[in-house]
C-alpha cells in the first residue's frame, strides 16, 4: 500500500513513540497487537490517527460522548440513546450521487435514481470530508460486517466524528467477535461521515450544502451535509445491491421469515403496506425486516439489526419493537416528557419519521445466525387505494416479473397536502432509490431464482376493497394475517382460482376466515360497474404508462403479463 507524505509521517510517528496516548481500540483485549496494522489502514485515509480515534467503542463509551458532546442527546425512561439528526429527518436521494467511473460506468443504471459525480468532484468531497474530520475533538470507527454468509459478507469500515453514529451502525452492521476484529485487516468499504460539515455546492455536479456520494473504483462513501444516519444504512444496501448481482447472487428490500419447519417467505412491499406488521409473525422466526440476499443455498440477511418506524408505536399493536428499545437502542427525532423521558410516539412534532435501531437480537424470536434455506413463497404486497385488486393472487413467473418492475402501492387523501384522491405510486423492484443495476436485471435474476427453486409468488393486497379510498373499507388485518397464514400451510397451493379481469391474475375462489365475497373486488365493489369498469382502467392505465421506462430492457413475456389496456 502506498501512502501519502503525510500519512506515512503519521504512521512512523505511531509506530516510533510507544510512550505517546495510545489509541482507544475498545471491544477486544490486548489491542497493542493489532494497533499498528489498524492505524496504518486508518492514517492511509489522510486520517490524522491519535488519541482522539475510539475504534469499536463499548455502548456505554458511546452513551457518555453523545450525552456529552451532541446538543439533544439524552437516555429514554427505557434506556435507549434519544438522538437529534438536525435539519434532515430523512434521507435525501436528489443529492445522491454515484462517480462515473471506467470500472462501472457500464454497470449502472443511470437517470434520476442514479446521477453522475466525476472523480475529481468525489476526490474534493472526500478531501472536504477528510479535513473536517481532523479538525473534531474526537472520531469513531465502527468495523463490522455486511451479510451474515461469510461467503458473501463484506467488511465495513465507518468513520465518522458523532457518538450518535458510530451506535447506530454498531446495531446496523454485524457486530465483529474479539477474534474477527483482531483479524480484520484492510476494510471492502469505508463511508467517511462529516455529515455535520456542508458540501461546496459549487463544486461541479453538487447542487446544494447536502452530498451523498459513492465511488466503487474506491470502496468508499462520502457524507456531506446530513447528519441523518439512515443515509449511512442505505449506503451499505447500495453497494451490496452493485456487489452481489456482479457475484451472480440477488440482493433484495425486503423482509424475511422462517417457520417451524424451516420454510422460509420473502415479503416486499412499500411504506404502509404492511410488509413489517405481516412478517413478524409469533410463530414464526425472524431472519430479518429489510435487506436480503438470495443465494445458490439460502437467504442471508445483510444487516445486524432494524430500523423501525415509532410513530404511533404501542406495546398492544408492536410488542416486539417496543420491548426492542432499551440500553443499546438508538431513538431518533423523537419528543419526550422533560421530567420522566417518557417517550410521547405519537408526537409527530419534529418528524414523522421518527425511528429506533436496534440489534436483531433484541427481537425474541430472531433467528442469529440470520440465515435460511431457499425460500417457498414470495409475498408482493400493496395497499391499493382504488379498491381494485384483489386481496391476493397467484402470480405466473412472467407476472411475477412485471409487478417486481412496477413496485406499485397507493398514497391515500390527505397523506400529502395537494392529494385529493388516490395516486398510484410505483418504486422498481420495492427499492427504487436503492438500485444500481436496471430493474430487468434484478426481476431476471427473480425469475431464475424462481424457476430453479420452484418458488410461489403471491400478490397480496392489504388495502381498500369495496370501493376506492372515501367509498369502500380497508381490508381487516385479520384477514390479511389469514391470507398468509394459509401461504404457509399451502392450502393456496391446493385452493381453486378464477380468471380475474383485466389485470388477468389468478384467484382463489375461498380462503379459511377470509369472507368470499371480498375475494373478487368486482363482486366486493358497492357502487356501480361502470364506476367499477372505470377505475380499473384507470389503474391499469396508470401501470400501463409508468412501464413504458422499463419495456425497452423487458421481454415480450414479460410486457404482456401486465393489465390488458384497451
């Protein structure tokens, strides 16, 4: 490895002055034995590594720095760590960037999810980053790993200048045992965070203080101008979802269980689908609730832990997310009672988005390691406002693939200020913000995982039925548990299906404690078939138009496995 000029003097210096402070490397004893080797990695980022440095710091390390240093840090009446994100309370995709590089450039889908940086623009970033970063009074580097196959995983690298931070991807990453960080070496990927510090927006390809940017050529991530940590997790997704297609296996958003006897279910699905609620089931284990990988011999989860939403969160409705907020936990943007720090979820005051990470561990029936065989069944699911799609089909490979590209789900009135009617929302492959690669490439990736595994693909609707949002009812979570109960138990495998209309999917006739009638929405439908007749159109119109992006990379087959458009 070749240094710079002043990396290298700060390595010799490290390496000369055995009586100077030493650095904090907490978690595993004897750390002078691993210290030089860790320092020369670190000091090869331009890092100035001394004293300030803590590398895997103990939670309760972690707790006293945030408490004492970032301004709206404090302990919940539960133990969790309540942090403060600063202006951004979410992820912010318009300033993320991917470098043009020879290496990739071919690789990568390039448009609005996509945009271009070039390399001279991220070594400025990175500089920028770099420079803040040497001038905090301290700096944390978590080393972890991404994905729980250690043929697969790779190892991360996170420096970054708030104790906030470097907790949240301790419960993001997998944790690394003494023996794994003693051996860990030169990370796969290092995100360098000075997220407190703004990017020059004059800086060619920036367009505003906020700078999200990765290079592959380089392994690395640079955050400018967001102290929001999802960025940092979503980060890691993005570059397992380049990394594993580019090995020959599928990387997926979506959740995952296990049951009894080892049959596993992958669930995709958007934000108020119910993709959370539906897969923690009691009796079944968890492998986990967002990023999967498919591989020749099972799923692995990529992360250590969740991120969940805590807005309106109870123990009666969430009880395992809600016990999962203790010591260790991170709270994000949430609003608490002065006095007892008892957490007000409903407040929605500083955010909507109020959110805990935690380690999986901390969900009772968690399967550690996180790893299952290929799975049985896949479970799309949408909450379609319209009224229009049935509860659940079966879905052949070709629709499988079509409504993978599409990821459609609804946004209902009065969620968004201007919305006043239902709007049709579609995110490629459930993840749209997260890809690298084309769609198709993923959903022909879907398809050959299908066909050799011999997998079931369900699309399952958890929304209205009977009318449009403001006319019908939303469909009873009773009956939606009910609709996966009997996925599981395969009495879908054995049921009776119809032809359903112009989406031209396959429906059962009857499923155990699920009404019949709501089985078909023209059936369930209470106004009249020309308003019936009219909104289907209007949806499969809708479908119809967002996949002219994707119909040039599309097979026929697949093109002609979307809703029948007149």
């Amino acid at each position: 490895m070749q240094y710079s000029h002043a990396a290298r003097t700060v390595v010799e210096q490290h390496l000369r002055h055995e009586s100077r402070e030493k650095i904090h490397v907490v978690g595993h004893a004897d750390s002078s034995l691993s210290l030089p080797l860790f320092a020369q990695s670190l000091a090869a980022t331009g890092l100035v590594v001394d004293s300030r440095v803590q590398r895997n710091a103990s939670l309760s390390r972690l707790y006293e720095c945030a408490l004492k240093h970032e301004t709206g840090s404090v302990i919940s009446s539960s133990g969790a760590l309540i942090a403060r994100s600063g202006k951004k309370t979410g992820r912010s995709p318009r300033d993320k960037r991917i470098v043009e590089e020879t290496s990739s450039a071919d690789d990568v889908w390039w448009g609005p999810v996509n945009k271009k940086l070039s390399e001279e623009s991220f070594a400025i970033n990175y500089q920028t980053a770099i420079d803040y970063l040497n001038t905090c009074t301290g700096v944390f580097v978590f080393d972890g790993f991404a994905g729980w196959d250690p043929k697969y995983r790779i190892k991360i690298r996170v420096v970054c200048a708030r104790a906030y931070h470097a907790l949240f991807m301790n419960n993001m990453l997998i944790r690394p045992t003494k023996e794994e960080l003693e051996k860990f070496g030169e990370p796969d990927f290092t995100i360098i965070n000075a997220g407190q510090f703004p990017a020059n927006r004059f800086t060619k390809g920036v367009t505003s203080p906020t700078s999200v940017s990765i290079s592959f050529e380089r392994k690395q991530m640079v955050i400018l101008g967001t102290e929001y940590a999802g960025e940092m997790k979503k980060g890691v997704f993005t570059v397992m979802h380049y990394l594993m297609p580019k090995a020959g296996v599928l990387s997926l958003h979506s959740s995952c269980n296990e049951g009894p006897g080892g049959d596993v279910s992958l669930f995709f699905g958007l934000s108020g689908t119910g993709k959370t609620t539906l897969s923690a089931d009691p009796q079944r284990m968890l492998i986990g609730d967002d990023e999967h990988v498919w591989t020749e011999s099972g799923v692995f989860n990529i992360e250590g832990g969740c991120y969940a939403k805590t807005i309106d969160l109870s123990a009666e409705k969430e009880p395992e997310i809600f016990n999962a907020i203790r010591f260790g936990s991170v709270l994000e943007n949430v609003v608490y009672e002065e006095t007892t720090r008892i957490v007000d979820y409903t407040d929605k005051s500083i955010t909507e988005n109020t959110r805990c990470a935690y380690p999986i561990e901390f969900i009772p029936n968690a399967k550690v390691p996180c790893i299952g065989d290929k799975p049985q069944n896949i479970v799309l699911l949408t909450c379609d406002a319209f009224g229009v799609l049935p509860p659940v089909a079966k879905l052949t490979p070709a629709q499988a693939m079509y409504h993978f590209i599409s990821g459609y789900t609804a946004k209902i009135a009065g969620t968004e200020e201007g919305v006043t009617e239902p709007e049709a929302t579609f995110s490629a492959c459930f993840g749209q913000p997260f890809l690298v690669w084309h769609p198709v490439k993923y959903a022909q990736m879907l398809a050959q995982k299908m066909q050799q595994d011999k997998v079931n693909v369900w699309l399952v609707n958890t929304g209205w039925n009977g009318g449009a949002y403001g006319n019908g009812e939303r469909i009873k979570l009773k009956y939606s548990r009910a609709i996966i109960d009997a996925i599981h138990s395969g009495e879908l495998n054995k049921a009776e299906y119809i032809n359903y209309g112009v989406f031209n999917l396959k429906i059962p006739t009857t499923v155990s404690n699920v009404p019949k009638k709501i089985l078909d929405p023209s059936m369930a439908w209470e106004g009249s078939e020309e308003e019936f007749s009219s909104t289907i159109s209007k949806l499969a119109n809708l479908f119809h138009a967002n996949f002219k992006e994707y119909a040039d990379q599309a097979t026929p087959e697949i093109i002609a496995a979307g809703p029948q458009v007149c």
